[in-house]
C-alpha cells in the first residue's frame, strides 16, 4: 500500500467531529504561529502521527481523576453542609441526603464536562493538567451535542459494567 493510500484510507476511516484531548500549549501556538512551512500535517487533527500536537499521555489520567475529585467533592460538601453542620436552610434535605449527594454528583459533572468544557475548551481537571478538548475534524471549540454524546456515552458504559 503507497503513502497516499494509506493516507486516503486514514481519512476515510476518521469520523469528522470526533474529539481529542491536546495540550493546551499546543492549541495557543497554533492559533498564534500556524504549522511551520513545510511541514505535512496529516487531515485529522491531534492524532499520533500529528506534528503539531504533543501527546498527552498520563494527563488524560490525572486529569479525569482530579474531576471525578472535583465532582464527589461538591457531593461531599452538601452531605456536610446538611448532617454536621445542619444549615438550616439545607434542612428539608435531610431526610434524602444519599439521593441529593448523588444528585450533586450528577450535576456538578454535566456542568463541568458538558457546560464548562463547551464554554471553555476544558473541564477543570483538563485545564490544571493543561490538557484541552479539540475537534478532530476542524481542530476548534468541541460542540455541545457531542460533549453531550460524549458524556451519555461514557455513563452507559460505567453503567454497562454493573
């Protein structure tokens, strides 16, 4: 098989508007500087054998860890708020507080992995690893349908295992 086939068949095998995770770096010098003259670049963007992008590596790791932290922290902190603090305005809780942690849970990660990641190219785990979400189709700003898709996917898979 030639170069161009196996380029042609890269392309062809590459679905558009998939993500990507990049370093952020990466992105900024892109927009500022271009790709270098001359050098090839392949069509999808952030692949193992794209030059101008870095890879990632652990980050992807460390930075899905610090947002799951991020996420049970915000349930952790309402369980607190409500059973040892007792604020009273948290008081009508009280009698579901497993099922309003689980919900804090769940909705601190929709906004931080849809909303967040939409609004910013990053969720906040991604941003203090500085790891960014890139289209590979266009290199740019991931859409909200497939953070959305991205993110449901994922849960059916977590789910999928029990």
């Amino acid at each position: 098989m030639s170069a161009d086939q196996t380029q042609q068949a890269a392309v062809a095998t590459s679905p558009e508007g998939d993500l990507t995770v990049v370093r952020i770096s990466d992105v900024r010098r892109l927009r500022h500087h271009g790709v270098p003259y001359g050098t090839p670049v392949p069509r999808w963007h952030g692949g193992k054998d794209d030059p101008r992008y870095a890879q990632v590596g652990v980050r992807i790791v460390i930075a899905f860890i610090l947002d799951m932290l991020i996420h049970l922290g915000g349930a952790v902190l309402l369980f607190y708020l409500v059973k040892v603090k007792q604020v009273p305005a948290l008081h009508p809780l009280l009698d579901l507080i497993g099922l309003w942690a689980i919900l804090a849970f769940i909705g601190l990660s929709i906004v931080d992995r849809i909303l967040v990641q939409w609004l910013a190219w990053t969720t906040i785990g991604k941003a203090l690893v500085g790891v960014c979400t890139i289209r590979t189709d266009t290199g740019g700003r991931p859409t909200l349908w497939k953070l959305t898709k991205q993110y449901l996917v994922g849960i059916l898979g977590v789910l999928s295992v029990y």
